[in-house]
C-alpha cells in the first residue's frame, strides 16, 4: 500500500528561517544489527497481529461502535450536519475575477511582497512559526536556491565545528570550567537548547527530579497562529504531569468535530470511489486535528510549571558551541562575556535547523523536499468554515515547464470557532497550506513561485473569495521548505549530547509534525534518558539506542517517493498520485474503518493497517499495480518492503516477546548497562511497529453492505 500522511502542527525553529530538515532511514550498521536479530522471527509476522486483527477481517463480520471519549465540553455539529453544510462548498459555482478571466490567470505577480509587508511584525515568535516578513521570506528563498545549487564534493571544505571535544585548545573557556567542577556538581543534570518545543522535554524531566536548565537564542514565546492537534495526544502531556486539564482548557481556542481528505482531479461533488466515477474520493475522519491550539498560552503555562519546580530558562541567550569533555561533563559556550552552563548531558531540541544537526549532515544533500506556502486570514465565508481539510486535491499533477512536475495539495483549519461560546458558522478566519513533494534539482521552482501558484489557486480551493489580496485580511503568510534524509534518525556523533524531537528527525517524512511527534515520543524519551542518567551512560553509542531504527518511520520514505516526480522521470500519467490515494483512503476509511485510518492521520504506520491495506487496495485496482512499480521503480519497492518484513518482525517481537522479555529481564540483568539496552530494544518493536497507538479504543471497521 502506498498512503499519505500530513500533519500541520508546524514548529520551526529559531534561526532556521524556513529551513527544516526531516530524516528518514536507517544507518548501514544499524540496520545489519536489526536485521539479523528480526529476521530470525519472520515465521512469526502473521502471528504479530494477534490481537489486531482488523485489518483481515471481512468488514461485513465487524461492528461499528461508539466514538473516542475525550475530556472536553464545545459547542458541536453532528457529522450529518457538517457534511450537509460543507457540501455547499463543493456545490458553489466557480468564481471570476473582476475582469472575468480564469482564475489560474489572476495576476499574482508582487502579490505576495505586497501582502507581506503588510503584516505587522512586531512580537513574532522566533521558534514556533517563525518571522512572517518579506525578509524572513527572502531568507528564506536564499536558503533554498543554495540547496538546489549545492552538488557534493570531497573538496567541500567544512565549516568550524560546532560541537568540539576533549582538546583544550578547542574552547579553552568551557575546558578551564568543566576541569575546575570535575568530580563536584555541574551546574545542572540536562541542558535544553531550544525552548519552544524544548519546553516539554525540559518540563517532564524537571518533573522526575533532575535539575534542568533550558537556553533559548530569543524570547520563549509561541506565535499567534494556532497549532493543530488531536485531545488524545494532548491527554499524553496531561499524563506526564507537563500539563493540567486547566492548562488544556486554556489553550484549546477552536474546537470543531474533524477533518476532510479528499483527492480529486478536478473541483466537482463526487459520490463514491475513484473506480466509479474516475473523478477521485472524500472522506471525513471524527477527532484529527481538531483542535487548534494557542501556543502563545501553552508555552506560557508550561514554562511557568517548568519554573515553579525550580527549571532555570535562560532567554535571549545565543549559543555559541558545545564542548564535551567525556569524563566530566558538556559545557555550552555562551560567548566571551557569559560563564558557560555545564551539565552531565546535552539535549538538542533546536529543531532541523539546529548547527549540531548541520555539522552532521555536511557534505550531504537532502534525498526529498517537501516545500509548505500558506497564510492565515480572515475574509471566508463563515457559514461553511465548520471543519478542516487534513488532505486535499483538487487539481492534476501540474506541469512547471522547466521547472519540473508537481502535485499541489491543500490542507485548511478553521480558527476561533467551538470555544468559548463561538458557534460554528461565525468565524471567518482560516488558515490554509498548499504544499508538494519534489527533489532539490536546481530546476525546481523559487519559494515566490509556488507563493504565486498559491494565490491563483487559492479561490478555486475557497470559492467564496476572488482575490486573495483584495477579499481577505492577512494575519500572517507561511512560508517553509523542509528537506528529508533517507538516514534516520539521526544517531548522536558526540557523547553526552542527544538530539530530540525535529533536530533527530524522528518524525514522519511526510507529516513534518513536530508538535504531534513530541506528544507520541515524549515519555518514551524522558524514561530513556532518565535511565542513562542514573546508569552514567552517555556515551554516543548508548544515546543511540534513544533513537533506534524503526521500519516504519523508513517505510514512509517511499510514500514520500509515490507523491513526487522527479526531473527526467518517465512519465506514468497526470491522475496517478490522485488515482492512488483515492483508491488508499477509500480502503482504509470505508472497508477498514477508524482502526486504520485514524492512526494514519496521526502519524503513524501500524503493521496490521499498512498490510491490510495493501492487500486490499491491490484487490480494488490491480491493473494499476503496473504503474506503481514503473513509477517508484523495483529498487526502492524492494527497499519498502525489506522495512515492511521489518515491521512485521517488530510486531511479532512486541506482541509476543516483549511482555514476558522485558519483566524477567529487568529483575534478572544485575548489568545497568543490559538492562538498559533489553529496554531499549523492546521500546524500538514497540513503536518501530506502530504498536504504541492503542486502536482499542476506537470503533471497528463499519459495515460495507449497507445494514
């Protein structure tokens, strides 16, 4: 099965002005190791799905039950009445410039400098969301075209490294330090770098006792426009303590009951599936994304719980470098004037911008991009702005000429609605993303280019505007680019430093949710690194274990390889990215039902959904399977599926060994250091599976025979 994926809880980091680097892969000796140790369990993969069987199950011997339970009060629509209401947008007859001509031909050119310096940039956050001004734009547009430009060579001479280690000579101010407390206290236990989504990490650490202290470059602030994010995943920060039900209260500003997919080759009503009416699908899924989130609140309430346990934030505090010295601790420098912070371990939550991240990844030139234009403003109609778009298309792969094929989608949420006494039907701000997946050939399209294509087609994907420069009231443009290694997550090069959330490109290929990836990986993480602090093993290679190879984080690079075409590429047909995704979510939503679906939209790929799927879609349409292999081509379709027998291999291993390993071995294991790694491990099968989303509390797949 070839699916897709996307979150739009952006977080950009500070400094990275539009830059964000996601990986996805595995390094080569990490993934001999986890081979040879899955492989000899592949008998056991059907056995995996014990206990989530769903995916085989004839939809017409399940039940359909009740919805997730959240602890939540809104003003709410029925599913009936949001479908009957939206549908009006669908209905709505296409509109017309003011001189008539076709919407592609709206004159977008300086539309977007214009629109842009209209903003007003005063207190715009310098991590979450980044600055939206025509400079940060132009930064931004430099940053990418030096991307598209760059070829690797072994001539490429590196830049001063970050991140230096036990010399003297290299930062004699962090040496002189970490020598004078060696064997005494450092001046804390963890060091954050990075604080927007730093934050988090730092809080839930504070929380088990350590003594954390967190650097942020600017204010710790969030932006204005709203994060959007599902109540379960913010119930797993309630869980930790990070947040209180009072913190969520206050944070949730819109609330409406879910979001739409829909893949279309054209904007017109379509009742049933692609096989039917060759046109394309719609679906709409309860509770994803549907909440929109303020992260100016939610960053204020969690530093103030952070400083309340006695965290120390450090703002408006620029990092200079790390220095590690391995027996005795990592010192950041913060500049001739400032004494540096010394710590026993180093979290690097600076997101894909971060220069540690960099001093990896040089000589390297990313593998995919994924380039995100968008704005958020009002000036819709409100009557039919009731819910979001997670997945949307509405056009054919577009030909750019020379600058190569692409397939626009659309994503959109509605904002202020279902909260505080805000009905549904009142608000009409909205904000709104297209975004496509390409390679970085330098023939690619500028930034201002996909902005003007966003502004043409922007009516026809809302028709109730004409002019987007005209009919709405602009509160900020997004802008961003997000370049994707197949190598992940990024294994730590230096002890005692270990990259988290965006920064170790755990995340989707395809999602770039850096807000959703932390609520899924948080605890996870905090355990892991809990244990190596008491344990004293900080070295790279026990860090590593933190972030381990899982197949179907890998699995979701050829996903992002099915949504794009490179340049040169043989050519298959303007339908086929439609074509297959139609056929995928018709699959997963009406045969497989929320079980499968839901943890797709959320960011992750279960075993028992990717096969299901698989074999389903392949029965729905198997004369297009020909086409699929043509355009990803045999190499990497035997690459997918070496990371899908992993997949079953972990499915198998947490199912079936993980519950009876784990228990026996912490009590048995008298070495920190192996228990410690059987933790480790069993974590990696755990999510490298999928397994860590709980389906059960989900309905089953719904009945296709219509009783």
């Amino acid at each position: 099965m070839l699916c897709f994926m996307f979150r739009r809880s952006l977080v950009f980091p500070s400094g990275s002005q539009g830059v964000v680097q996601i990986s996805s892969g595995l390094s080569r000796n990490n993934r001999i190791e986890n081979m040879l140790l899955s492989l000899s369990v592949i008998p056991c993969l059907l056995v995996a799905l014990i206990g989530s069987s769903d995916a085989f199950t004839p939809a017409h011997l399940t039940t359909h039950g009740g919805g997730l339970s959240r602890e939540r009060k809104r003003t709410s629509l029925s599913v009936l009445e949001v479908e009957e209401r939206t549908s009006e947008i669908a209905d709505a007859p296409k509109v017309e410039n003011e001189d008539n001509s076709p919407l592609g031909e709206l004159d977008t050119k300086g539309m977007t400098e214009r629109i842009m310096k209209s903003i007003q940039a005063e207190n715009q956050a310098t991590g979450a969301g980044g600055a939206s001004t025509w400079e940060a734009f132009l930064r931004a547009e430099a940053n990418w075209k030096k991307i598209k430009e760059y070829t690797p060579s072994p001539d490429d001479i590196p830049p001063p490294p970050f991140v230096t280690e036990q010399n003297a000579s290299n930062n004699p101010k962090c040496y002189a330090k970490l020598q004078e407390q060696y064997g005494k206290s450092l001046d804390c236990d963890i060091a954050v770098c990075g604080g927007t989504l730093g934050i988090f990490f730092a809080t839930a650490l504070q929380l088990k006792g350590y003594r954390v202290c967190v650097v942020e470059a600017g204010k710790l602030r969030g932006r204005e426009q709203e994060w959007n994010i599902s109540m379960d995943e913010l119930l797993h920060l309630k869980k930790l303590g990070v947040l209180s039900q009072e913190d969520i209260d206050a944070a949730v500003q819109t609330d409406f009951p879910g979001c739409r997919s829909g893949f279309k080759n054209e904007e017109v009503p379509v009742e049933g599936g692609y096989q039917t009416n060759k046109i394309g699908y719609e679906c709409f899924t309860e509770n994803v994304l549907n909440l929109g989130v303020s992260p100016k609140v939610l960053l204020e309430r969690v530093a103030e719980r952070f400083v309340s346990l006695g965290g120390v934030i450090r703002e408006e505090t620029r990092l200079q470098g790390i220095f590690v010295l391995n027996d005795a601790g990592a010192a950041l420098d913060l500049g001739e004037e400032t004494d540096p912070i010394t710590s026993n371990l180093v979290i690097d939550a600076m997101g894909n911008g971060s220069p540690i991240t960099r001093q990896q990844r040089f000589g390297n030139k990313p593998d995919g991009i994924c380039t995100v234009v968008g704005s958020c403003a009002s000036g819709y109609d409100a009557e039919t702005n009731l819910v979001g778009d997670i997945i949307y298309t509405n056009t054919m792969i577009q030909d750019k000429g020379g600058n190569g094929k692409m397939q626009y989608f659309w994503e959109a949420f509605p904002v202020g609605i279902g909260r505080d006494g805000e009905e549904p039907g009142t608000s009409d701000v909205k904000t709104t993303y297209m975004f496509t997946y390409m390679d970085a050939d330098p023939q690619r399209p500028s930034l201002e280019t996909l902005m003007e294509d966003y502004w043409k087609l922007l009516p026809e994907y809302q028709p109730s505007i004409r002019n987007p420069e005209k009919d709405l009231d602009f509160r900020r443009v997004l802008f961003a680019f997000f370049p994707t290694y197949r190598e992940s997550p990024l294994k730590p090069q230096f002890n005692r430093i270990l990259a988290v959330g965006d920064a170790s490109g755990i995340q989707s290929p395809l999602s770039f949710g850096g807000f959703g990836a932390l609520t899924r990986h948080l605890e996870r993480i905090t355990d892991a690194v809990a244990e190596a602090l008491d344990s004293h093993l900080l070295t790279k290679d026990d860090l590593g274990r933190i972030n381990p190879y899982t197949p179907n984080l890998s699995a979701a690079w050829m996903f992002q390889r099915a949504m794009s075409i490179k340049v040169g590429q043989p050519f298959v047909s303007k339908k086929f990215i439609n074509r297959l995704l139609a056929t995928n979510f018709e699959v997963m939503n009406d045969e497989m039902g929320p079980r499968t679906i839901t943890p797709f939209l959320q960011d992750v790929v279960r075993f028992d959904g990717l096969v299901g799927s698989l074999a389903r879609s392949f029965v729905a349409d198997p004369a297009f399977m020909p086409e699929i292999v043509t355009w990803v081509g045999i190499p990497t379709l035997v690459e997918w599926m070496g990371h899908l027998t992993m997949m079953g291999s972990y499915a198998a291993l947490d199912n079936l060994v993980s519950p009876w390993l784990r228990p026996i071995g912490n009590a048995a294991l008298k070495d920190s250091r192996k228990r410690y790694q059987l933790n480790r491990m069993c974590e990696a099968w755990h999510f490298g599976s999928g397994n860590d989303y709980d389906v059960t509390t989900l309905p089953k797949a719904p009945f296709t025979n219509g009783t």
